[in-house]
C-alpha cells in the first residue's frame, strides 16, 4: 500500500510519518484490496481552538469504493489516532456487510417503503407562517447570507455514476457519513440514502 503524508500550514516530521507508515500497515490486515492512503494534516488558526488545533483527513482508496475519515485533537498523533479508529470501523463494518447481506429483507423492506412513499406522495409538509420579520442580508465575498441563515463553508461537486440502492448503503458505511448521494440506476432518479435512528435506513428520490 502507498502512503501518501502531507501537510497543509504546518510542517509534516519524519517521525510522524514512520509513525503514520507503521500504523497504516495494520489497515491491509482488514482489507487487503487498499491500494493507497492519502493523509493530510492541517492547522487550527485559531488559537482558542488549541484543543481541535490539528486535524488530520484520511483518504483510502481501494479496488472497490474510497473511504474516508477525519478527526481534530491537541496533536497530529492525537488527531490521526481517532481519525484512525474510525476508518478501521467503517471498513470493518462495510466488510461485515459484504459477508451477511444477501439481498435479504432489510433492503427489499427499504424499497417498500421508498415505494409506498412515492405512491402515496408523501412529501415534507412545510409549515407557512404569516408574522413578518425583520430580514437582514450578509454578503461574504460572493456568497450572500438572508438572515441568521448559515454560511456556507465548503462546497464540493461529485462525478455520479448510475448504482444500485445496495451499492449506495454500501457506499453510505464506507464513508461514515449519515447520507449518500447518488443516482438510483432503477428509477433513473437523484436519490439519497441516509441514517435513520438505530439500524434502519432511508431513502429520498427527487423527480426531475
């Protein structure tokens, strides 16, 4: 596996990356289709933050889907350390599903249920409210802000290809996030999969 240290406002030591290099190797014992990990290391400016001064993304690629993971703590050993721990789980836990799903009842439950929502068109209900508030506008560089409404920090575009529900959960446990978007390669729709509470999934389609 290739390893790949680097370092975004700070400097990167060698002994960390011995230290990183050594650690990483016990990845391949979960998953041996790795083929190369990318970890970056960035600094907190804010020194008020000294206990999420570091943050450390780590990014594996595999001969199947890439898996990522990140975490912040006082140190760059600290914050690989968790970050570490967590993608462990994530591959451990994809590859526990790969081993048990057979296309069993859990997945065919989610379509009913995508199904029956579809049919019956059941949508989020948005409340409408009549008070009239005062409304500010906040411009930050060309981003503009209405209200108390949040800032976007970080935007991304992802490339989609067509895949399966089951290839989306699959995808959903091996980022660790609580959704995943994604391009149902049945309905030929936008979707996405998310988190519910417990073990049970979700799944929204867009019609466009």
């Amino acid at each position: 596996m290739d390893v790949v240290v680097k370092g975004h406002h700070c400097e990167v030591s060698d002994r960390f990356r011995q230290y990183v290099e050594e650690k990483l190797e016990r990845i391949e014992k979960v998953d041996h289709r790795v083929l190369r990990c990318e970890v970056e290391v960035s600094q907190e400016k804010n020194p008020r933050q000294h206990d999420r001064a570091m943050r450390v993304e780590l990014t594996m690629y595999t001969k199947g889907p890439v898996v990522r993971a990140e975490a912040c703590g006082e140190t760059k050993q600290a914050a690989f350390d968790v970050s570490l721990d967590r993608l462990r789980a994530q591959v451990r836990k994809a590859a526990d599903r790969r081993r048990v799903h057979k296309g069993g009842e859990a997945l065919e439950g989610l379509r009913h249920v995508a199904a029956k929502q579809s049919t019956n068109g059941n949508a989020p209900v948005v409340e409408e409210t009549t008070a009239e508030e005062e409304v500010t506008t906040r411009t930050f560089g060309s981003v503009t802000v209405t209200g108390d409404g949040p800032l976007v920090m970080r935007e991304k575009t992802h490339t989609a290809k067509p895949m399966s529900l089951d290839q989306a959960l699959y995808e959903l446990e091996l980022v660790g996030h609580d959704f995943y978007l994604f391009v149902d390669a049945d309905e030929n729709q936008p979707s996405v999969v998310y988190r519910r509470r417990g073990y049970d999934y979700g799944v929204i389609r867009l019609a466009v």
